[in-house]
C-alpha cells in the first residue's frame, strides 16, 4: 500500500525546501497538507480569487514556486521594515501576498 500524498501536502513540503524555513502556524500547516487542490482553492475564493484560480489551473509545485517568489520581491521591497515575526496563517501570508502586488 501507498500513501497519495495530498496537493496541500506537495505545495507545503516544496515551499518548505524552496524557503529553507516554515515560519507559519504548525496547525495551519497541517490543515493544509490535509487538502485536495479543489479544497484549498475552494478556501482562497473568497478573500483571493486569482490565487484560487491559479491554484486550480497548476501544479502544487508551481503554486509554492509563485508563493516563494512573491514572498522574496515582498521581503526585498520592505527590507527596511519590520516585518514579520512569529508564527502566522500560510493561507492569510498568502492572501496577503496576493493582495499586495498589483
């Protein structure tokens, strides 16, 4: 028997590698590795449809590879703030991603 491993599972662990850390919220993480692309689309519609759209049109590797690269044009744009610190949502990082760029 083999274990399928989930499109949540798949973007969390490539972004994980990709980032080199995790600095989100150990249950959402979970949550997350639990969902099917249709799952985690489907809880991104409402605050962000065009990652929803993106995440039903491309493979998890692809959604993680986008999450990472909006999120080191974002780190290198505010590099003189303060930033983050903490635990925090992936899904609401990403909305947040999403929703900052143009």
């Amino acid at each position: 028997m083999s274990q399928q491993i989930t499109y949540g599972e798949e973007f969390v662990s490539h972004l994980t590698a990709l980032s080199r850390q995790t600095p989100f919220n150990y249950k959402d993480l979970q949550q997350i590795k639990a969902m099917h692309r249709e799952d985690l689309a489907e809880r991104l519609k409402s605050e962000c449809p065009e990652i929803s759209d993106f995440v039903l049109s491309s493979t998890a590797r692809e959604v993680a590879e986008r999450v990472h690269q909006k999120r080191m044009e974002l780190a290198a744009a505010a590099s003189r703030g303060a930033g983050a610190h903490g635990a925090v949502s992936l899904l609401e990082f990403v909305v947040q991603l999403f929703s900052a760029t143009v």
